[in-house]
C-alpha cells in the first residue's frame, strides 16, 4: 500500500474530518485503490519512521483547475481540512504551499477511511 502525507491536516484527518484531498501529481491513482495516510512520508531525518494514520480507500479522482474549488460548495474548504478558510484563502495557500498559481491543474482525491483506529 502506497504511502500518502498528510502533514499540513494531519489533525483533521485524525479526527476523519478531511475527505478530500488536492495533490500536484497522483495522476495515475484511481477509485478503489487503497492508501496508507501518514503524517510525513518525505524529509525524515536517520533513524525517524514514517507515523502511519489511517488507511484510506480513494472513492472520486478528476483532474482540474485549482480555481475551480468555489463550485464544488461551501463545505469545500473544511472536507480538505481547512474549515476557516475561504475557497480564495485556500487556493491562495495552496499556490504558496505549491509554487503554483490558481490556474494549475491539480489532481482533486476524494476518499473515505476504512480503518476503525489509527495504525
């Protein structure tokens, strides 16, 4: 199973509060692959270990503008793990976060967990 970090909303996904994700890659991922979320899978320091969260089963995956995040609601924002947001907020931290602008075609995961506790 492969590895998927979750280290800027690893508390919202602890709580299962994130349900979608946007990633600047993962294009290959399809629905009902099977991920192993964790804290942080890259930068660790000799002798630290990958903190394994939750399984996650991937349910959607469609490739599109990060601009687009208004359409899909209000609950946009909080379903990525960023509640206080505004869906302008958000696309503006993930540019900053990426080093990408708002017309970058992103990858928008949605998933559910399938485990019933943290590994």
């Amino acid at each position: 199973m492969r590895f998927m970090s979750f280290s800027m909303t690893t508390e919202a996904f602890k709580r299962r509060e994130k349900t979608v994700t946007r990633r600047l890659g993962w294009w290959n991922l399809e629905p009902g692959e099977l991920l192993q979320g964790v804290e942080q899978a890259q930068g660790l320091r000799k002798g630290e270990h990958v903190k394994r969260l939750h399984a996650i089963r991937v349910t959607d995956v469609r490739q599109e503008p990060l601009y687009e995040l208004p359409a899909h609601g209000p609950d946009e924002c909080a379903r990525e793990g960023f509640p206080e947001l505004t869906p302008a907020e958000f696309v503006e931290m993930f540019c900053m976060a990426n080093r990408c602008g708002p017309g970058a075609t992103v990858n928008r995961i949605e998933f559910e967990y399938v485990d019933a506790a943290p590994c």
